[in-house]
C-alpha cells in the first residue's frame, strides 16, 4: 500500500510540474504574440510615410501663401500669411493657426533633406534592438504564433481533463480560450 501511495504522489506531482510547464509555454507565446503586434514597421516604410506627410505639408505651406497674387499688378507688392478673425468678448482676435501650418510647410520645404536625415536617424535609434517588419510578415508571423499558442492550449486542456479524469482538480486560467475549453476531448488530442 505504501508504494502505491509513493506512485500517485509521484505522477501527481509529474502531471502538476508537466501542467506548470505548459502554462509557462502558453505564457511564453502569449508575449511572443504582444512582441510581434508592437514591433515596429521597417524604417525605410516609416521614411515614406514621413516623406508623404512632409510633402504634403510643405506643398499646403506653400499653397497657403497663394503665390498666384504676386502675378497681379494690383498686389504685386507682397503677401500675407494666412489669419482668421475670430470674435472674442467685445472685439475681434485674429487665428494664426494657419500661418503657423503654413510656416512649418515653408521650413520643412527648404530643409527637407536635413530634416529627413535627422527623421531617419531618430527612427534608427527607436528601433534600435527590435525586429522592424512589413505587414505581411507581421500577418504571417501573428498567424503562426496563434496557432503555436492554440495548440499549447489544446495541450493544456487535454492535460487538465486527464488529471480531473484521475480525481486531481486543477483551476483554469482565466484567460484560457473559451473555444480550448469547450473542445471535445477527440478534438484535444494533438
């Protein structure tokens, strides 16, 4: 009797130390899951992206200033940066929000390559030490990683029912899939 006793203390404590480490591993894939979402995109990709909105910003900056008035004789004399009066209380306030835009646009126009060189190293040092990736293989990559941590689930709830099957109760996580759980016990078993 006491070397059966020794037996299913044993394998009870087999199984407890075989489920902690499927939940480590289920852990483990659960950030590899979270790295891939927050890795950055490529800094060539976010360089075209930065040179979009520059352009465009620029091109507006220089759009505001409509240039074309400089063409007509009767206001040839110059230009204004764009304002907007606003009333406030009693009198009247002017709005240089689209001056301000139009500013920006004109220095980023006449110093793009070096406001681009200093964008380009500041995303240098932002993805220093992590793994940049395009969408597809970020979409590959979340794919495969899903169905890893799928099938440590598949593992885990197998475990689990073979233990209650035995009369050890074991607590699920609470983050367990809800779809591992209500799995058929055929379906399980990978």
């Amino acid at each position: 009797m006491l070397g059966f006793m020794k037996s299913l203390t044993a394998s009870r404590a087999d199984a407890l130390d075989g489920l902690d480490l499927l939940r480590e591993q289920i852990a483990a894939a659960t950030a590899e899951i979270a790295r891939i979402e927050a890795a950055p995109q490529p800094v060539a990709d976010a360089l075209k992206a930065f040179d979009a909105w520059a352009g465009r910003v620029a091109t507006d900056g220089v759009d505001a200033l409509r240039l074309g008035r400089l063409l007509r004789p009767e206001t040839a004399s110059g230009f204004e940066l764009p304002r907007h009066p606003v009333r406030s209380g009693d009198g009247v306030v002017f709005d240089y929000g689209a001056a301000t835009d139009a500013l920006l646009g004109l220095l980023i126009a006449t110093s793009l390559p070096a406001l681009r060189k200093i964008v380009a190293a500041q995303l240098e040092d932002l993805t220093a030490g992590r793994e940049p990736m395009t969408p597809a293989a970020r979409a590959k990559r979340l794919d495969q990683a899903a169905g890893a941590l799928l099938e440590l689930e598949m593992q885990e709830e197998a475990a689990i029912r073979q233990m209650e099957n035995v009369g050890i109760e074991i607590s699920r996580r609470a983050d367990a899939d809800p779809m591992v759980l209500l799995a058929t016990d055929k379906s399980l078993v990978v």
